[in-house]
C-alpha cells in the first residue's frame, strides 16, 4: 500500500468529520429558526434540503473510500501481503465484504490486513450519518406539510 494513502486517510478522516459537523451545526440552526408563512410567497426554513445536501456529502465520502478498501491489494493479493508485511508470500487470505477486509495470513500466526484501518470507522460514520439525514429529512416533510394544513 502506498504511503500516501496510509498517511491521508487520517486526514481525510478528520476534514470528512469537521465538514459533517458544520453541515450538522448548519442544519441544526436552520431548523431552529422560525419558518417563513408560506402564504406570503415565502418557503418554509427547515426542510428537507440541509438534510438532502447533508446525506450527497456523507455517500461522496463513502464511496471513494469504500473503493478504496475494495481495491486494496486487488491483484496478487498473496504476494502483496508479503511485500506490506516484509514476508514472503501469505500462506492464506480471508477477504470480507462488510466490514471490509483482506487478512492475510502466515503459518506462523502472523496476520496482516490489507484495508487500511481507517476505511471501516468512515464507513461506520458515514453510514450513520445517511440513516440520520434520512430520517431528519422525512421529519421535515412531514413538519411542513403540517405546517402547509394549518395555515
């Protein structure tokens, strides 16, 4: 595995978490605020939108990073174990598709994971975040429609 994917996956995890946050804290003060009278030509604050925009950002980054995980070691996953762990080639792989792994193993007891550690903690959050924006964003409609009634 490359260097520089071992050293930007921290990072990349750490701006993925300060974007969600702000997009989060964004949200949250928009819904706060006192929605517009829709009679007025005005649209309700605190819908769907922050939350759609929220969920785009949070499966952008799921993707490439799942790929990421995916792809690793795709070819002669053996012999790349080997050259990662400064061994010869891996007695045995285990490969797992959720979470993503590919666990090499030698006859000595020694393993060594080819997906870099920080791919399965994204995808966590990132799939938290999609169940949540999900579920904020159909809270919404539902708020605004009632709210469309009862005016």
């Amino acid at each position: 595995m490359s260097n520089a994917i071992v050293v930007l996956g921290p990072v990349a995890l750490v701006i993925a978490l300060l974007v969600i946050a702000l997009l989060g804290a964004r949200a949250y003060r928009l819904r706060n605020k006192r929605p517009l009278n829709p009679r007025e030509g005005g649209a309700p604050r605190g819908g769907p939108t922050i939350w759609v925009k929220v969920l785009a950002l949070s499966v952008a980054v799921a993707v490439p990073t799942f790929l990421t995980g995916a792809i690793a070691g795709f070819t002669k996953v053996g012999e790349t174990c080997g050259l990662e762990a400064g061994r010869s080639r891996a007695d045995s792989v285990h490969t797992s598709g959720f979470p993503l792994s590919k666990l090499c193993t030698w006859d000595d007891g020694m393993t060594h994971d080819l997906v870099p550690a920080w791919v399965n903690p994204v995808l966590y959050l990132c799939a938290a975040v999609m169940v949540v924006c999900v579920f904020m964003a159909l809270r919404a409609v539902i708020k605004n429609k009632k709210e469309l009634v009862h005016d």
